[in-house]
C-alpha cells in the first residue's frame, strides 16, 4: 500500500495540472451567424421564383339543373289513341307526342257548329223582318212599337249567334286537347302511359312523359358569403367564368366544360352562410345530365405578374412568414414574406425580389449566414418536385419549433 502511493499522488497532480491549462484554450465557435459561417457548407435544393398571372378561384359543390323541365299531363279526361314518342327520344318543340280518343269532343264540336248555322239563319230571317217592318213603319202602315219589337227580336238573334260562336270555339279548344305536342325542345324522360291507357285531367296525377332542355344546360351552386363581395364585383365587370370539373366515374384526363355566371341569388341563407348561383354551360355532348353531383370552380379575378414560390419553401413562426434564399455569398438569408394566395402547392408572396432562390429542400439545417452547397431541385418553371413537398413542409416545421 505504501509503495503504490507516490504514483497515486502523481496521477492527481497532472489532474490538477490538465484543468488549469483547460482555461487557456480558446472557447469553441459560437452558435450565431460566425459559427454559422464556419460550419461545413450545407446541401440544399433551391427554385427560382417565377412571376406569373394567377387566377383566384373559388370551389363549389353543384348539381346539374335542366334550364327548362316540363311534365306532361293530359288536359282531358280519355283513353290513349297512340303513343308517338319513345323513351329517351331527342324532340323538337311542336311535335306531336299523344294523341287521346276523341270521338265525343268531335261530336260536341259539331254540335256546337250545327247549333251556330241554326241561329245563323234564324238571324237572317230577323233581319228581314226589322227591313220590312221599318218600310210598313215609314208608309204608316204599322205602329213603331211593332218596329221596336222587330229591333229587338234582331238584337237578340245576334246575341245568340255571338254565344253559339263561343261555344264553337271551346269545342274547338276541348277537341284540341286531344293531341299532346311537345312545349319545349328536349329529350323525353321514361313514357308512363300506353295505348289504351286512362287519363284524366288532374294536376295531381302522375305525367305522362317529362321533357327537360339539355343544351344549354345549368348548374346551381352555392359559394361562401365571404365571396359574394368578389363575386358581384366579378359580375359587375362582366361575364364571369366557371368551369365544370369532371364528374366522379369520368375517364382519366377528361375536360373540363366552360360555362358562365347567370345569376346571384338576391338572399344570403342565414343558416348556412352561403348564396346560390346559377351558371349556364353548352352540352351538345350531353357530357352534363341533370341531377348530376359535381365539382364547380369560378374564376373570380386574376393577379397580374406576381411572385409565385412553392409552398414547400415558407417557413412558419407564429403569424410569421418567411423563407430562405441563396445569398449573394452563397449563404442562407432569412427573408419574411407575406403570402396573398395559396393554391394547392404554390403560393403568392409579396417581399421577394424577382430573382431569387428560394430553399425548398434540406431547410431544417439551416441558420442565418449558414453556407450552401446548391442543388437545383427537380421540376421546371420554379414548380419545385412534387415528391419533396412533403418533407419541404415537415423541415418547415421542423425549422419553425427550433426557432421559437
């Protein structure tokens, strides 16, 4: 035990010895822009930011709604004669669609026009008598009562004749009915009557056949009651574009269909905030049906020459925005920007100047002055790679909680 102690003391006073030459040493890089600066240069992928004309949209849920829609029932209480159109059949207005048994309006018709002859020559015949009995009058032959009776007689035969004539004419419009033309131009629905069918003048019953227009062709929508003051102004200014998307079930990569506002509901719908609007869209291809479900989209007005930069590239503290941009000595400078509009992965930024390079790729590494390795990012036109979206977004995060 006392032979080892000499080397114990030895070991603890070059300890000592190794603390004290510790203070000299220069205090490692600090943590700031220097340090920054001295680190080992940093892999980013960076864009250029583009100055483009983008349009603001507004999305909407719509159904397709025939302009017009008629449901044909019989004004006549009958059997069908014939049925001349088909399920599913393009029509034109004015064609003749049902034709119903008419055989006792005709006879009613006939009637009507036997009793109009009738009362037309009982007419004649009065006339007369008025002629002569004003001639027997002038010679003193008769007394002017007897003229005053003729005259009358006269008057009331063409009274007559006025209401036999009236009644012609609704035997004319009765026997009418028993042919069903088409109101509108259109395509017929499902024909619910046959040959020898029943029907019956009432509202209630159930219609015939249902015509609705499909070219042109409408959608009703509603927008958010944040948008009408765009929507108006958008109108006041002009025609104002909508576009159908394709319907769910529609091949891959199929159109769009331009159409136009028509109409702004003139009330806001206080339980939902929202406001119908209207819009009209050519359908020769009958790619529209009513009643479909589908996607609108309504381009409010359009932002000439601004600043577009990926979404990827904005970091986010608080209500701050900001993003990363190569230097002119190549290092990381911390811009604050304001976005004015986000569309799905761009978005516009005011506070940019029109040639810079934003980082979108490998930001969470970075501080103010930090030096870069650059690395053009994949895609074209500053649209940034689609599959570093993800990841750009998370390092924004990422670099957003270290900056608190």
């Amino acid at each position: 035990m006392r032979a080892t102690s000499p080397w114990i003391l030895g070991g603890l006073l070059l300890a000592l010895l190794a603390g004290c030459g510790g203070k000299d040493k220069p205090a490692s890089a600090p943590a700031g822009p220097a340090g920054a600066a001295s680190a080992p240069p940093q892999n980013v992928g960076v864009v250029q930011v583009r100055q483009a004309d983008v349009p603001i949209t507004v999305e909407a849920s719509g159904t397709v709604t025939a302009l017009q829609s008629v449901d044909l029932r019989a004004q006549t209480t009958s059997t069908v004669a014939q049925v001349l159109v088909k399920d599913g059949q393009n029509v034109k207005k004015g064609d003749l669609l049902f034709r119903f048994d008419d055989r006792a309006d005709r006879a009613a018709l006939d009637k009507a026009r036997a009793q109009l002859a009738r009362d037309r020559a009982s007419l004649t015949d009065l006339e007369r008598q008025l002629a002569r009995a004003k001639e027997l009058k002038a010679q003193n032959f008769i007394a002017q009562n007897a003229v005053d009776t003729a005259q009358a007689n006269f008057e009331a035969g063409q009274a007559l004749v006025r209401s036999d004539e009236a009644a012609v004419q609704a035997a004319q419009v009765s026997a009418s009915y028993n042919e069903l033309r088409a109101p509108i131009s259109g395509r017929a629905g499902i024909v619910g009557v046959y040959p020898g069918s029943l029907v019956q003048a009432n509202a209630s019953a159930s219609p015939l056949v249902n015509i609705a227009q499909l070219d042109p062709i409408g959608i009703a929508f509603t927008v958010p009651e944040t948008q009408l003051g765009s929507l108006l102004a958008a109108t006041r200014s002009g025609e104002l574009d909508v576009e159908a998307l394709p319907p769910p079930g529609s091949p891959k990569g199929a159109p769009s269909i331009k159409g136009r506002v028509t109409a702004v509901d003139n009330l806001v719908d206080a339980s939902t905030g929202t406001i119908k609007v209207k819009a009209e869209f050519d359908n020769k291809s009958q790619a529209l049906w009513p009643g479909q479900y589908l996607r609108v989209r309504v381009t409010l007005r359009t932002l000439q020459g601004v600043t577009v930069v990926p979404q990827a590239a904005i970091i986010m503290r608080g209500n701050e925005r900001s993003v990363y941009v190569v230097g002119p000595d190549n290092t990381a400078k911390l811009v604050p920007v304001q976005v004015r509009q986000a569309m799905g992965e761009q978005a516009v930024v005011e506070g940019l100047d029109a040639t810079a390079q934003v980082v979108i790729e490998g930001k969470q590494n970075l501080r103010p002055g930090t030096t870069l390795r650059v690395q053009p990012s994949g895609g074209s036109g500053g649209e940034g790679r689609r599959g570093a979206s993800g990841a750009a977004s998370a390092a924004s995060a990422a670099a957003s909680g270290a900056g608190k």
